[in-house]
C-alpha cells in the first residue's frame, strides 16, 4: 500500500484520510480532507463528531476501506427475530444485555481503541469490549433504548460491519484451548517436580537412603498418574482412532512409547531394579504439548471456516401482504414469493417467476458461467443471482445444514494428498514395525538373561518415540504459516506450505489475478472513431455507473454538455457539442433510439454508445496488470513451468502471450481450466493454480496447490488452500523461495532426530539405556527440533516483504 | 533430617498452589485473547471515562 501511495504522489492523487487507500477515481472532499468513497467520509464524520479523532492519530491510515462496503438497510433486519437474536445473547437482564458479535476488520491497536469508545456514539450502549484473537466484540447495551439490531447498524456506521453467524453463537470459546494449557501445566509441573526428586539419586549414583528413595518413588508416581492420564490422553485417543481406521500414523508409537516408559518405570520401582524413567516420560510429554499449542495459534490467525461461512444467507426478502419484509431462511415455507439480489445466494429450491433471468452455482459446482433462466424455471438452493434481482416462488425450503452441505460439495471437499500427510503415514508404518523388531532382536540377543531381555526391548520401545519428529512438522510449519499470514498469505492448513514447495507448474488465471479487480479500471472503445470516443467519454464524465467512471478515467476529454440525464439502471442519455450521446445497455439504447445493438458474447462488461440516433460502438471495461506482476511472472519461469489460463478472448493476448513465452491459451471457459489443469496433474506435475476462484473453482479444487487471490480478505472462496492478498501476488517468488525453505527445515529436522534416535537405539540395544541418558538424550533432542523449526523458520523469514499487510 | 520431608511436603503444595491458581486463571477466560489486554493497557483514558473529561489529545501518543 505504501509503495502505491508513493508512486501516485507524483501525480498529485492523495490518500483516504480513513482507510489510506489512494483516491483514484472522484475523491470525496470535506474540507481539507480527501477520502477515496463516500463511505470512508461518513464514517470519519461520525467519529470526528463524537469526539474520536484521536482514532487517526497513528502513523498510518488505521480505516478499512469502505468502497466495497454494502450497506444494506435491511441487512441487519434480521437480528430483529428473537431466534436469531438469541444465537448473538450471552445474557439478556432485562435493564442490561450483552451480545458477542463477530467482526473480521478487527485489526489493530487502533480497531480496539474505537470498538472500546462506542458507547460514545450511542447512549444505549454501555460498554464494548473488543478481541483481536478471534475478532470478536461484545457489546453491553441497554435493550429499552437500543435493540440488538442497532447496535450492529452501530458496528457497522463506525466501519465495522458485523457478520452474523448462520448457526451456533458467534466467538464461541474453544474449549479444547483452554484444556490444553492446563494438560500443559499439568505435564509442566509434574515434570520439573520429578526431575527435582530424581537428580538427587543421578548425583549420588546410588539408590538414597532408604526413607529417601521410597518417598521420592511414591511423590513421583503420585505426579506421573495424571500425567498419563490427563495430559497425554489425547496421544492414546488419536493412536487408538488410527488403529481403528487400520492407518498406522506417527501417534502410535508415540502411545506404545509412552505406555512402555510408564509401565517399565512402575516395574523398576516395584522391583528395586531402579528408579525409573517417570522424569523423561513427563518431559516428553510436555514438549509434545509444547508442539501442538504453537500449531493451535498458528491456526488462531486465520478464521477461514468462519470467513467463508459469511456467504451464506440468513435471511431473505419475502414478499408479504406489507411489502418486502427480510424473514430468516428456517421460516420460509413452500409457495412464498421471495426475491433476491445481485450476488446474493437463493436460499431454497424454487421457480422464477420472472420473465427471464440468470444464476450461476459457482459455490455448488464450481462452474461459474451463468444459467439463463425463463419464466417458470427451477432455481437450485446454492445458485447465485448474477445481473439483476430475481423474483421466485419457494418449491421447497431448505435448511440451513443443507446449504453448509452444498458448501462442503464433494468437488470442494475431496481431500487432497498432503506430501505430509503421505510421508507421516508411511513413516509412521515403517516406525512401528521397525520399532517392534528391533525391540524382538534385541530381546532375543540377551535372551538367556530374561531381566537384561525384557530390560532392553522395553528400553527399545521408550527410546525408539518419533517424539522429535512429530515435533518437527508442526512447529516448522505452524510458524511459516504466521509468518506467511503476517505478509498477507493464508494457508488452510501448514501442510499447504510444504506442497507449495513441491510446485513444479504455476498456472495463473487473468482477469482479476494478473489484473487488478477494483481499482484503476479503464475503458476503451470498440468501433468508436476517436472524436466519437471523445464525445461518449465526455457524457461518461456526468455519471457514476462503474464504467462510465472508468470512461472517464484518465486526462479528462473536452466538450459542453448542455443537457444530461442519467436513468438509474439503464445509462446515461445527452447532448454533448450539440451531437445527442447515449451511453448505456443496449435495451437501454433500444428506448432511446429504438436500434438494439448485439452484444458480442465475448465482449464481457461493457456499454453500448449510440450517437445521433445510429449505434456506433462499445465501451469495453479493461483492467490494468499488477504493478510487477510481469517481472514476477518473468521470474517464475526461470524456475517453474508457467501458463496462463484466460477465460477472455483477449484483445492483449499478444503481450501476454510473450510475457508467458507462448504459455498461455485464450477464451477458455471454467471446464477447460479444469481439464487443464487435470492434465498437467496426471503428468505427474505438481501444479499451483492462481485465480481469484470465481471462475475457476474447479481449476483451484483439481490443482495440488489452490490459490485464490483475494483484494478483499472478508471474501474467501471455499474450493482454495491459501488466500494470497492481491497486492502480494508480485511476491509470489520469494513466498515460494520460503515455502522451500519450510520444506528444507522439515527434513533437516527429520535428519536430526534420526540422528538422536540411531544414538539412543545402539545405548538401548547394548543394555546402556539408563534413566540418566534418557534423561539427557529426551529434552535435549526436542528442544534442539524446537529451536531449529521455530528459530530457523524465522531466520529464513527476514527474506519476506518488510511491511505487514492486513 | 526429617525436616527436609517436611520441605519436599511444603514445597510440593506450594507448587500445587500455582497449579491450582493458573488452572483457574484458564478457566476464568484470562486466556483466551492473549492480544488485545496488552495494547488496551496503552490507551491513557478508560471507556468508563466520562466524554467531558477526555480531551481528545489525550489517547494519541502511545499509537503513534
């Protein structure tokens, strides 16, 4: 953002006081300040009167952008209906109430600072409490003078849109959180108080006075019990799930390890053979915890279940005997008549009453281009509304479980095969056996000695705990994956980055990858000699329609508009040097000058433009590429096979064509992706697919690797594995660099815990393996994976872009 | 030298003390955002504050 900030400075286009965002196109100005929509200005206004100024006294801009905000007047309409109202109620006193709201612009020190002085906007709320982790506000109000349903239209007037959950309570605490801090203090604990009452006998050699060593035994059962009870019951849970799914993974010689060194130690301090190893088993216990409470917060920062969620509708436009009136999805009955809006999902089955109309199911098939529809047709639940409002008759209702379902569709849903996830199994099968005949061989060699037999297969088993490994994976992961999400890279999961390693084919889509979506759209003209271009642009100047703005755009074209009229929907009809303009749709031209031109398919969004009666031509929207997305895409190909895969028909496709080096395949519709991309898969070539996952679903599903790319990070598509910031997309080659580097700590790590293992095995096997090296070999090799994971994951880490986006 | 069971039985209930307060720390949602406290301890006025006392300069240092 800054370096886009910098780069407009010279020719004079300011940042929004709100948001920092450039003011590209018509900056709104209040007195000497320039805000990029009207949107960014109201919310200034209103903070600026409420005395909360101070909220833009940091560095940067602290705002979010408001351009792409829909404000909706009835969007929070539903909160009025008790049922859902009560699913955001943690407690309702009657005189004080208090609702937990989840807002996914919480993002800094200043969010926090604004969230926490609402009650100064409104006298019915009484306190707001705001938290960054889950982003997630709770608001205390008083229901006699605000209702629920104010206090989000409050939210969302301070720039902070709340997003309703569909089901369950918004902010739930997990649970499984707080239990694991405790099954960490509890290993913890008992951990450092046994190793306290154990190198008393290291230092002596020699088993203590008796009193001594049998009150240091029982106080360290006594502390092990719930060790192995409590806080390693989720290792037995999951081995034994494993088991059961007939899958060996790397938890289960992690149990067998752990019930071995617990019971071997039982029978050592029964018998007097020795003291034990209850002080390595709770160490190895605890650093296990360690691994999966960093991979937990690594997941902490990204909501994606919760962010693609927000999609789904919650309430529709019902149309009653009082009008339209917003009515939760569950209440809809067959025959009602409702209506939906651009963009918005059908919440049911149902029939068009409409003469005619269009839905795509992107969300359900993946197949984005849109369903022309006629009077009486059926309407799937899941279909989106392209172009413009539908009106349909409900055939029959659907729940809320069934729309989640089409979500998780089975195209979407099918699991990918994780490098990862291969390798752990595998190894986890090969562990094991190797574990257990190492254990048999070693019994056997020793065997006329029975105590020496038992004493080194047992010592096998404890030594032989992949615990190093398993730490290995999350810990290196679960930090690349913050460190990718602080750049603005998303992962679903840290194994993606590991498979991000493996690419050996990028593919990328073009309109709104290659290209930017929103800002600095253009126009240009098709069939329009250069004086009529300038007359339309002229006219274009008078409106606000998207693409006449984007006509407009750029030096401004000369001409005396004398009269000028802009029909809402339609276009924009006037006189422009004394030559009658038209710039609108073409049924819109038909009304004005009764000619209807004919749409090229191919042409994508664009107005038709009649001059003095006649039709004359188009205004072809055209979008701009990415500030170094050439060079990036140039460099990427030193090292990958790169193709572009463009659903346009493309008027640049000679350039784009060099820029891929020929790679590159024109006007193909969303199924084509898909085979394409499937082939480059069956040729046993790993493939990362870019798009921004609306056309492309399909194409992100089938990819090894699928990547959506997003200008807008409240908007996640279902079908991808990471989410990539639009303005990071140039960034693609060093995030790549370091996803190569994650897969280089793995497998150093991998190595290095080999490396203890092979030590402790040969100390095993020669009957050596006493509770001392044990104790030693354990918190030494755990902590040598702990430091280079997370240490070396954040070494590579300074190769990342500098400055953090949101 | 019975005095130093009597430490190793302090000790332990002490540390079991800790135990005990952390694992109600946990339970009470101190936990649960590990974010927002540090930055919130930053800001100069409380939300309790009343809109007359809190002169507009007063919050903006510790952002900047």
């Amino acid at each position: 953002m800054m370096d886009a900030a910098l780069s407009l400075a010279s020719t004079a286009v300011t940042v929004c006081r709100h948001c920092g965002d450039p003011c590209t196109d018509r900056p709104v100005r209040r007195g000497d300040d320039t805000f990029c929509c009207r949107g960014c200005a109201s919310v200034y206004l209103l903070l600026h009167n409420a005395g909360l100024a101070a909220f833009y006294d940091c560095e940067a801009p602290p705002g979010v952008s408001q351009r792409r905000a829909r404000r909706r007047s009835a969007q929070y309409a539903v909160l009025d209906d008790p049922a859902v109202a009560t699913r955001l109620v943690a407690f309702d006193a009657g005189e004080q109430a208090m609702a937990t709201f989840d807002v996914p612009d919480l993002h800094c020190a200043s969010c926090l600072w604004l969230i926490e002085r609402l009650w100064r906007l409104d006298s019915g709320i009484i306190r707001a409490d705001a938290d960054l982790t889950r982003r997630v506000v709770r608001v205390w109000f008083r229901p006699s003078s605000i209702s629920l349903r104010g206090v989000a239209e409050r939210l969302s007037a301070a720039g902070y849109p709340p997003v309703v959950p569909v089901e369950g309570s918004a902010g739930a605490v997990p649970a499984a959180r707080r239990g694991l801090y405790l099954r960490l203090a509890v290993a913890g604990f008992a951990f450092g108080n046994i190793m306290l009452f154990s190198i008393p006998r290291y230092v002596n050699g020699a088993p203590l006075e008796d009193g001594f060593q049998r009150l240091f035994d029982i106080l360290n059962v006594t502390f092990a019990l719930p060790v192995l009870l409590y806080s390693a019951s989720g290792f037995f849970t999951s081995a034994w799930q494993s088991v059961r799914l007939r899958k060996v993974t790397l938890d289960v010689p992690i149990a067998i390890g752990l019930v071995v060194m617990f019971a071997r130690s039982i029978a050592d301090i029964v018998t007097g053979y020795g003291e034990g190893y209850l002080d390595s088993f709770t160490g190895l216990v605890f650093f296990l915890l360690i691994g999966r409470l960093l991979q937990q917060k690594a997941f902490d920062r990204i909501a994606f279940d919760r962010s693609f969620r927000s999609f789904m509708p919650l309430s529709v436009l019902v149309r009653g005997a009082d009008g339209l009136r917003p009515t939760p999805i569950e209440r809809l009955t067959e025959g009602d008549t409702i209506v939906v809006r651009p963009y918005e999902v059908v919440p049911a089955d149902a029939e068009l009453i409409d003469a005619n109309g269009a839905v795509d199911y992107a969300f359900v098939t993946g197949e984005s281009r849109p369903v022309a529809l006629t009077r009486g047709d059926a309407v799937r639940a899941g279909g989106r509304v392209v172009g413009r409002s539908l009106t349909l008759t409900v055939v029959r209702p659907v729940s809320h479980s069934r729309l989640a379902a089409l979500w998780n569709n089975p195209a979407f849903a099918r699991p990918k095969r994780r490098w990862l996830t291969d390798v752990t199994e595998r190894f986890g099968a090969f562990f094991t056996t190797f574990a257990l005949l190492l254990a048999t061989a070693g019994a056997i060699a020793w065997w006329p000695d029975a105590r020496m037999s038992a004493s080194v297969a047992t010592a096998v088993l404890i030594i032989a705990c992949p615990c190093a490994i398993t730490l290995a994976a999350p810990i290196t992961l679960g930090t690349a994956m913050e460190l990718f999400g602080r750049v603005g890279l998303y992962l679903k999961h840290g194994a993606v980055a590991l498979d991000l390693a493996r690419t050996s084919t990028i593919v990328f889509d073009k309109t709104g990858t290659l290209t930017t979506a929103t800002d600095g759209l253009r126009a240009e003209s098709v069939g329009l000699s250069d004086d009529e271009w300038r007359l339309a642009r002229r006219l274009a100047a008078e409106s606000v329609h998207p693409i006449s703005r984007a006509m407009a755009a750029g030096d401004s074209a000369h001409g005396v508009v004398t009269e000028c009229a802009e029909h809402p929907g339609g276009g924009v009809a006037g006189s422009v040097d004394g030559r009658r303009v038209v710039v609108g749709s073409p049924s819109f031209i038909q009304q004005q000058c009764g000619v209807t031109p004919l749409r090229p398919a191919a042409l994508g969004p664009s107005a038709g433009i009649a001059i003095d009666g006649t039709f004359r031509g188009w205004a072809r929207l055209i979008a701009p590429p990415r500030d170094g997305i050439e060079q990036a895409v140039a460099r990427l190909g030193t090292s990958y096979d790169v193709w572009l895969l463009s659903g346009d028909r493309d008027e640049e496709a000679v350039r784009w064509r060099r820029v891929f080096s020929g790679r590159a395949a024109f006007s193909q519709a969303p199924d084509d992706k898909l085979v394409a991309v499937a082939a480059h898969e069956s040729t046993g070539s790993r493939v990362l697919m870019v798009g921004d996952g609306l056309n492309d679903a399909g194409a992100l599903a089938a990819a090894n690797v699928g990547m959506a790319v997003s200008d807008d990070t409240a908007c996640m598509v279902p079908a991808c594995d990471a989410v990539i910031q639009g303005r990071r997309l140039p960034d693609l080659p060093v995030l790549l660099r370091f996803a190569r580097r994650a897969r280089q700590v793995v497998i150093a790590c991998f190595a290095v815990s080999i490396l203890y293992n092979v030590v402790g095995l040969s100390l095993a096997l020669a009957g050596r393996l006493t509770p001392l090296a044990t104790a030693i070999l354990m918190p030494i090799s755990s902590l040598t994976i702990l430091a280079m994971g997370a240490g070396g994951m954040r070494w590579f880490g300074r190769a990342l872009p500098r400055e953090a986006a949101r | 030298m019975s005095v130093i069971v009597l430490l190793i039985i302090a000790g332990g209930l002490v540390a079991a003390g800790f135990l005990a307060a952390f694992a109600w720390a946990v339970g009470s949602g101190q936990y649960d955002d590990m974010a927002s406290p540090p930055l919130r301890m930053l800001f100069d006025d409380a939300p309790a504050d009343s809109a007359h006392s809190d002169s507009q300069g007063a919050s903006h240092d510790i952002r900047r």
